[in-house]
C-alpha cells in the first residue's frame, strides 16, 4: 500500500510543483515522499520512475494528441533523426523517469543512514 500511495503522491505533487516552478521540481516532490514514507531503495526507486514516467508519459502524449503530433513529427526528426513522435514521448517520459527515480533513491537512502 505504501508504494501505491508513493506513486500518487509523487504524481500529484510534482504535477503541482511543475505548474509553477521549472521541470526539475520533480526532484523535490520524488525526494520529499520517499524521505517520509519507509520504502525499501529499490522500490523507492521504482515508486519515483513509475511516477514521474506515467505523469510525463500521460502529459507529453495528451499534449502532442491536442496538435495531431505536428511538432513531435519536428522535433523527432531534428533529435532523434527519425520520424517518430511517439519515441519522442517515450524519451521524454524516460529522461524524467531516471531523474525522479534517482531523486526518490536518494530519499530512501536519506532515511536508511538517519535509522
């Protein structure tokens, strides 16, 4: 139940962080659930990736869907060299994934040492 909750709350907090203050707020809210709620590392770890990953997969998806993907269809060919918006997403969602997990890894091992 832990690691559910571990997951919303990331969820909902870095969504909030992220309307007001830059993209690496994530940091912050991965950081701060994973300090507070006892989690193994490794599921701390996990709880920050899946978090962030389904918030900026979900978000990067609904936002390139708005436009009919005309700017991920740009922005593919000019990073990735190639024609595929939906691996762009998957980036996106992939690059703030490693940066939150590692974030919520730094948490739980924060509160491992305090113990």
């Amino acid at each position: 139940m832990k690691f559910i909750t571990s997951i919303c709350l990331i969820i909902l907090l870095s969504f909030a962080a992220c309307l007001y203050l830059p993209w690496w707020s994530i940091v912050f809210a991965s950081f701060l659930v994973t300090a507070f709620i006892p989690q193994k590392p490794g599921k701390s770890f996990l709880s920050g990736f899946l978090g962030i990953g389904l918030l900026w997969g979900a978000l990067s998806f609904y936002k390139s869907y708005l436009n009919e993907h005309l700017l991920a269809h740009k922005v593919s060919v000019l990073i990735l060299k190639m024609d595929n918006p939906y691996l762009l997403i998957f980036a996106t969602a992939l690059i703030g994934a490693l940066v939150a997990g590692f974030a919520a890894l730094t948490g739980a091992y924060l509160r491992k040492k305090k113990a």
